[in-house]
C-alpha cells in the first residue's frame, strides 16, 4: 500500500510540474512555449474561421515558396477541413495550372486545376527552388506540422500522454514565425543571405527572411492583421493539412473507448454471475 501511495504522490507532483511550467526543451535546442490550440487534448477541434484565415495567409505569403502536395482542392470542402463550399473550392482550384497529359498527340499540356487534383508545387524541381532561394530548399507544408516539434523531456511527455497533448508541431512553428529578432547577440555570427532566429530547431541562423508583417494579409472578419494572429493562423492550417481527420480520429478514439469500459464491465458482472457459488 505504501508503495501505491508512493506512486501517486510521484505521478502528482509530476502533473503539477508540467502545469506550472509548461515549455518545451529538447537538450540544447530552443525552449518552445505551450500554446492555447482549439484542436488539441482529446476533444479538440478546429476552428473552421481559423483554418479559412491560415490557408488565405498560406495562399497569400506561403505559397510562393511551399508547395502542399500532399493535399488535393477537394479537401477544402470535406468535412473537418476549412468548410469551403463545393463550388468555392472550385473557383480556388481554377487559380491554379497543373500538367496533364500525355494527349492524343503524346504532348503534355497544362489545364486549370479540378477538384481532384493536388496542390501545384511551386517550383518544377528541388534545383529550381534552390536556385531561387538563395540555396536553401523551402520545405514542403503538407506534413511538417507533425514532422518540426521540439519535444518535451521528462516528466512533461508524460503529462502530455495523460492530457492526449499532440500540438508540439504547431507551437514550434508559431515560435518560428514569431521568433525573429533584428538584434543579434555578441558572439552569435549570422552569414549574408540569412536572418537570426533563436525559435529555428537547427541553430539560431535562417536562410527564410521573415515572411509576415503586420497587415500583410486582409482578414475580412475582425480579427486583429498582425504578425502574432497570421503566425497561429497558419500554424493551425498546417496542422490540418498534416492530419485533415484529426476531428475523425478523435471521435472514434472515444466511440472506442466507451465500447471497451461498458464490455469489461459485462465482462466483469458476467464473471461475478457465474463463480458467485463457486468456492475459491
């Protein structure tokens, strides 16, 4: 019994530390602050406002550089994405050009892009988008919101388990964007052609310039235009873009569940019904 008191005092004062201190730190890689998402914890989902002001930000900014190859025109209206209509996913696609073919006469032809199709990556090869930004290769944003975090040590990974916390992607991308700072500290050396970011997970030197400014992109709605709001704006898209049935997977997890406590607790009753006259 000791022992079991020991335990939970342990796990207590564990979830009390990760409350109090909540930031992430991997060695000696940048400290990353916990962010407010609406998608995360167990039933988390997303602002649908949201995702409409990140893919504009996305469009707007983002798109010249990024590709998104993994996500298809159709995904703007499906359920659980931004909630475009049909039709306006349609008109989005229209924007774009995309290669097709062979034709009858075995030429490859452009055509505007159809629901079906994927997003158009901005330059026809990894050389080609080297070439234009200086060297650096801008990644793609289809996944990196699950594939850039800067992970928690011990014991705040198991307070994240405990609370279904998966929203390290998009608070390090928000610090990223948030990060810069025109004042380089003494001894820190920044070469030509790069900016000075102490959020970047591979040193404190960025080939991307800061990509975002105060009322860079018109919000329609309200909401503040400034660096902070287009950084958690675009964050929150990139993470649907990397996990789109984020919404879909949560609900089942729980449908799931609710299943396996109310059958072992048939089990259990079934269990007590049938050995209640059985010595042991």
């Amino acid at each position: 019994m000791s022992i079991m008191i020991k335990t939970v005092r342990a796990l207590a004062a564990a979830v009390v530390l990760a409350v109090t201190a909540p930031a992430f730190a991997a060695g000696p890689g940048p400290t990353i602050e916990r962010q407010q998402w609406s998608f995360s914890g167990p039933f988390g989902t997303f602002d649908r406002a949201q995702l409409q002001r990140g893919f504009k930000v996305y469009k707007e900014v983002c798109a010249s550089c990024h590709g998104l190859r993994q996500v298809a025109f159709r995904n703007l209206s499906q359920e659980g994405g931004p909630s475009f209509t049909e039709e306006q996913a349609k008109v989005i696609a229209a924007e774009y050009t995309v290669v097709d073919g062979p034709n009858d006469d075995g030429d490859m032809y452009d055509r505007p892009a159809i629901l079906a199709d994927k997003w158009p990556s901005p330059f026809p090869n990894e050389q080609a988008a080297r070439a234009s930004n200086g060297g650096a290769y801008p990644p793609d944003f289809s996944l990196l919101a699950k594939a850039r975090a800067v992970q928690r040590g011990f014991p705040w990974f198991v307070f994240d388990i405990f609370t279904q916390y998966n929203a390290q992607g998009p608070d390090y991308l928000y610090a990223l964007l948030t990060g810069y700072e025109e004042d380089v500290p003494e001894g820190v050396v920044i070469n030509a052609g790069q900016y000075y970011n102490p959020k970047f997970i591979s040193g404190n030197a960025i080939g991307m310039a800061p990509p975002l400014s105060d009322e860079l992109v018109e919000y329609t709605d309200g909401t503040p235009m400034t660096v902070d709001q287009y950084s958690r704006d675009v964050a929150a898209f990139m993470m649907w873009a990397a996990e789109p049935k984020l919404e879909e997977r949560k609900a089942m997890g729980f449908r799931v569940i609710v299943f396996l406590l109310v059958f072992a607790s048939l089990l259990y009753f079934t269990k007590k019904k049938l050995w209640r006259n059985v010595a042991h």
